[in-house]
C-alpha cells in the first residue's frame, strides 16, 4: 500500500472472488468501473449543481421496488401465456 493511503488511515477491503470465467471477470471489472465513474459524476454534480442533484435523489426506495418485484413475479406465474411459461 503506497504511502499517501496509509496516511489517510483508508482501508482497502479484501475481496476474494471466486474464480471467474474470462468473460465473467471482464462483465465484472466494467461493472465496477462503471460504478465508479456514476459515482464521481453524481459527487461532481453534488458539489456543482446541487438542485439538479436534489432532484436527481428522488427516486424510489430499494424496498418498494422489491415489492413491485414480487408482484411482477407472482404475475407471471399465474399467467399461462407462450412468453410467459418461458420466463418461468
């Protein structure tokens, strides 16, 4: 770990991944990166713009997507359709 870390007390989580297919490892690595980037983009949109970033904020919660989920789901099993058999 380089100096400027460990003067910043920042602690770097060790993650262990399980052995990943080279595709796999590639969706990962992009997946990650991206995040990254949404992550500063949304920070420097924050600091620069903070009603855009206000407004960007509402959204809805992780909870009521889950039901929305649920309901979708439940949607599917009971619907007997060509399309919808396959989903299942």
């Amino acid at each position: 770990m380089n100096d400027a870390l460990k003067n910043l007390n920042v602690k770097i989580p060790n993650i262990k991944l399980p052995a990943l297919e080279p595709l796999q490892r590639e969706f990962f690595i992009r997946m990650t990166f991206s995040a990254l980037v949404d992550a500063d983009y949304l920070d420097t949109e924050a600091h620069f713009n903070p009603a855009q970033s206000e407004r960007r904020r509402q959204y809805p919660s992780l909870v009521s997507l889950w039901e929305k989920l649920q309901i979708a789901q439940k949607a599917i099993v009971n619907d007997s359709t060509p399309v919808n058999r396959i989903r299942r």
